[in-house]
C-alpha cells in the first residue's frame, strides 16, 4: 500500500501474532435527556368534550400514551386539557 507522495506505506511492526491489546469493553450507559414539546391538536368553535378516553386517546407517532392495561409508554409525560370554555 502507498501513501498520496506514492511511498510505502510503514508500520511499526504491531501486525504479528504476539500479544494484543486487552479486549474493548463498553461503558455503561448513563445518558439522560429531556424534552419539551407543547403542542395544540385540536382548533375549534366553541368547547371541546374532551378526550374520548383520557391519556389512552394521545398517540406519539402512532404510540399511545397509555396502553390498555393502564401501563404508560413514555414516563413522565404531562397533558393539560383546554375545553375552550372561559376560565
């Protein structure tokens, strides 16, 4: 193999079958993040009933927020609810 200037390319003579490296290990994983998102779904005249089955009715790209078995998908999600009735 040879470089851009067209030399040989040199190692240092680490290719063998002698030694080696200790094996790679993979550090735990400790990310964190958080997400803010305020979203309005729904504009209309006059009041809203409301959600046709509580937090069970709001889907994150086709995930619902509460499963059936009343389990949650995402953890520490918070909804707020506006009727559209004055306050």
């Amino acid at each position: 193999m040879r470089n851009i200037q067209g030399d040989p390319l040199q190692g240092a003579g680490g290719g063998g079958k002698s030694g080696g490296g200790g094996g790679g290990r993979e550090a735990p994983n400790t990310l964190r993040s958080t997400a803010t998102a305020r979203i309005i779904d729904v504009v209309s005249e006059g009041p809203i009933g409301g959600l046709k089955d509580n937090l069970k009715s709001v889907f994150l790209d086709d995930t619902p927020l509460q499963h059936q078995d009343d389990s949650f998908s995402v953890e520490g999600v918070v909804v707020w609810g506006r009727t559209g009735l004055p306050e």
